[in-house]
C-alpha cells in the first residue's frame, strides 16, 4: 500500500551532477508529472507540476501581465474541490502532445470504427456460451484518446471529487475555532489553489492514461457511458505491437475483455456503487495533522502563494491511515480483484478455442498488470491502493473452480448481491469457498412464504363430509413419538434413496 495517498510526500533526492537529474519527462512535467510510475501525478516536482514555477520560470517581462491573470484565475476559483475545466484543457493538451513512444493521437477513420464495431459484436457472441449474464452492450464505439477523455471526465468526477473535496475540507476542520476567523481567507485560498492543483494534475493524468488504456474499463471501473462498449484503435495496436500476435486476434481478445466488462456493470446493478462506494469510504476517514497545518498558517506569506503548493506536495497535510480507511482499501481491492478475476476467467473461456494465441495475450495482459497497467497506476496514486497480482490470479481461479462445480448459472448468481460474493477470506482459499458445504435454503424460504401469505384455511368439501380419511389418522398415528421421544416414522440413521440428508448438496448415493 503506498503511503501517500494524493501523491502528499516528501521529493526525492536529485542527483548532485548529470543530465538525469534536472530531466523533465517528454510530456512537459517534472518528478512529479503523470507517468507509468506516477499516474496521477500528485508528487513534487518543477515546471509542468508546479504551475507557479511554470508561470514564473524564464519569464519574459511582457508575460508577467498574462501571467498574474492565470494566478487571479486560479485564486478565484469558486467552483467543486477540482477545477475540472483545466483538467479537461490540461488532459487534452496532454494527449495532443503525443506519447513517449512518438505515438500521435488521430482521429478514428471508417474502416477503424468497423473493425472495432465487427470485433465487439463477435465478442457478444462468443460470450453468450460462457457466462449466463446477458449482453450489456447497447452500441459500439471507436475512440480516440482524446475522445476517452471527454467521455470519461465524468467517472472521473465521481471518482476524485469525494477524496479532494475531504482533503480539503480537513484542512479547515482541523483548526481551532479562534484561528478560524482570522485564517478564513487563507482557507479560502488554500481551497482555491487545491481545486486549481487538483486540476491541473489530474488532467496531466488523464491525458497519460488516454495513451495507455485500450477501451473504457481498464481501471476495472466503468468511465464511459453506460452500455456503450469503445475500443481505442490507436492503443489496441499499440498494445499488440511487440506481441508476434495477428492484430485481428489482438483486436477480438480485447473486444471479448471490454464486452465482458459492460455485461457485469450492466446486469450487476449494485456493483457500480460498490465499487465508488468503497473510494467514498477512504476519503471519509482522511485526517489532517493540526500542528502541521498550524504551522503552515502562522508562517505563510501571502506575497508568496507558491509557498502553499509546496506545503502540499511535502507531506504538510498528508492524510493519515485510519482503521476506516484500511477496511474501506480492503473491500476495494477484493471487489476489484473478483471483478478482474470474473473478466480473466469468461474471457479465457470463450478464447482458447476460438483464439490460436489467447495463452499468450492472457499472459501479456497479466504481466501488464503485474508491472502497473493502467489500473494499477490510477488507484495506487489516488488512494494509496496496491493491486496484488497475486489476488488478481486467486479470483480468476476461483471464477474458473465455480464454474466446474456449479456451472454457469451457479458460479454467475454469486452477482445478485454483494452478502454473497467470496470475502478476502475466501481468496486466500478459493477451494475452500468452492467446496464448502451448501445451504439448502428452500425449507425456510417455504416458511416465510406461508408466514407472508398468512394461515391456509381448508375449503369446504368432500372431505369435511366424509370426516378424516384412514390415510390421514394412520399418518398421525405414526408420527406419535415413541419411547425414545422419536417419531415412528423417522428413519434410523439413513434418509431415502438420493436425499440429501447432510446438506452438502450431494446424494447419500454418491458417499
């Protein structure tokens, strides 16, 4: 688990002579800027991370005036805990930039957006073999990266805004009522400046995300639209590129990922919420140090309003770990970790027959992960959240083991509700989950059946005139318990032929 949730720690040591040291990535930001090891780019660093040292640095006098307006700007700002309107402008300057591979961001020709429609819907196909959940795919998308950032700036909305909104709220909350009045401006600016930090750092990694992802579930979140499953032609290429793997079969193993993907989010009703959920439940434990921030107000110097970011990207409010927070990680990480699981172990399925290299595209897409995909990125930066590659394996196994003892319907009805998925517990052992002994709940749902629909009154007829049939009153009689306290017709010690007297879900035959 990372211990600087929001990217809040202290820089790392420069080297004292060589090129590497003073080095900004190709994107335009410094140690602090997105990237494979940072996504989100919440870390300390010059230039494109530090929008001061970016306005400021080698300046032209003739700048200065644009300049203060950008800072007026940024201290303005009234709006949520993110100024999204520069995310979005810094996402989109981001992608045109290109990747550290030279790759240019294009728009999506016709015969891209039919391969990509053609492979998504041969994917849909191949899936109705192997899981019981229906489509969830109401139309197809071809994407640009620039376009999976404008469609998925709002997921991202949800996803962030609860973490900032509380980071910074915590820096109000925490001092002492008679500080209060005379820092209100102060914590007004903070706040102003944070949302302005907040968004130009999210939008620096936004834009290094849209260079990576191949459809709009890779972080194992829905961010596009609901029921519209995309690819990124440009990435999907990308992705197969060094692979000696046909790009058609690139193309479908893919598509197959994606469509699984909207079928769980679409037919799982509750999962969605679940999942953010669990980001709401961190960012409600996130605690700010009062003597920090103490500090910090009696020492800051409002002609120097570059002294606040820094203050920010050195650990001055860095959240502390809470027993909240922990458990809300956990519940993340295993949902996620069961939704990775469910994807690898359908997609698999519906694949190695169909796919002369689905072994190795698996493999591939579990190295990607093993090594920080996109996913791995995203939620180790914004929470502190480390994705085991181990427990990725674990509930693909799971998945895979519930099939062969339950079938399809079985292992897929596991989804109606969060109470009866596998727990963390159950990862540890997947074949203890599998083969436990099942509940058989049908006597009880009898019950509460006939408690729901009140007392059965017998109706009128033949045999209220006829009085008690001879079957009847025998049958009572047997059912008298004997000596021993036990009915007559109880058996001894066995049931009938194929009962299920254990509960274990198997006749008595087969033991």
């Amino acid at each position: 688990m990372s211990d600087t949730p929001f990217g809040f720690g202290l820089p790392p040591e420069e080297p004292d002579d060589g090129d590497h040291g003073k080095k900004k990535d190709p994107t335009g930001g410094g140690q602090g800027s997105g990237g494979p090891a940072n996504p989100l780019g919440f870390g300390p660093g010059a230039g494109g991370d530090n929008p001061f040292a970016a306005m400021f640095g080698s300046m032209n006098p003739n700048d200065l005036g644009a300049a203060f307006q950008q800072l007026g700007q940024m201290l303005s700002y009234e709006g949520g805990p993110v100024n999204w309107d520069m995310a979005k402008q810094i996402a989109r300057q981001t992608v045109s930039q290109g990747n550290t591979d030279g790759t240019k961001d294009a728009s999506v020709g016709p015969s891209e957006r039919a391969s990509v429609d053609e492979a998504l819907r041969l994917a849909d196909l191949w899936l109705d073999g192997v899981t019981s959940l229906p489509s969830g795919s109401v139309s197809t998308v071809a994407w640009s990266r620039a376009e999976w950032v404008e469609a998925s700036l709002p997921a991202w909305q949800k996803l962030v805004d609860p973490v900032a909104e509380r980071v910074g709220l915590a820096m109000g909350d925490v001092l002492p009522e008679e500080m209060q009045a005379m820092a209100g401006p102060l914590i007004g600016m903070m706040r102003s400046m944070g949302g302005a930090m907040f968004g130009q750092q999210i939008g620096q990694a936004v834009g290094v995300l849209a260079g990576e992802v191949v459809g709009s579930t890779d972080i194992g979140l829905p961010l596009g639209p609901a029921g519209k499953a995309a690819l990124l032609p440009l990435n999907v290429e990308r992705f197969g590129k060094d692979l000696s793997v046909p790009q058609d079969e690139v193309r479908l193993y893919l598509a197959l990922r994606e469509a699984a993907h909207q079928r769980l989010f679409a037919h799982v009703p509750w999962l969605r919420s679940h999942l953010f959920g669990a980001v709401e439940g961190y960012a409600r434990g996130i605690k700010v140090d009062t003597s920090k921030l103490e500090d910090v107000v009696g020492q800051f110097d409002p002609s120097q309003p570059e002294q606040l970011q820094e203050a920010l990207q050195q650990g001055m409010f860095q959240p502390e770990d809470t027993p909240e927070q922990k458990a809300a990680l956990a519940r993340l990480e295993t949902a996620l970790a069961l939704v990775e699981g469910w994807v690898d172990a359908v997609v698999h399925e519906a694949a190695k027959s169909r796919l002369t290299s689905a072994d190795a595209l698996r493999e591939t897409m579990r190295r990607r992960r093993a090594s920080g995909g996109p996913a791995e990125q995203t939620f180790a930066t914004l929470i502190g959240l480390q994705l085991r590659p181990r427990r990725l394996r674990d509930a693909s196994r799971l998945w895979a083991s519930l099939t062969d003892a339950r079938g399809l319907d079985g292992r897929d009805a596991l989804w109606e509700h969060p109470d009866m998925l596998p727990t963390a517990h159950d990862l540890d052992d997947p074949d203890g989950f599998v083969h436990h002994e099942q509940l058989d709940f049908s006597e009880l749902d009898k019950m509460l059946g006939e408690a729901a629909n009140g007392p059965q009154k017998p109706t009128a007829g033949a045999d209220d005139e006829d009085g008690p049939s001879p079957d009847t009153a025998e049958g009572k009689a047997d059912s008298a318990p004997d000596a021993e306290g036990k009915p007559d017709s109880a058996p001894d010690g066995e049931g009938k032929d194929g009962d299920d007297t254990h509960g274990d879900g198997k006749d008595d035959t087969e033991k």
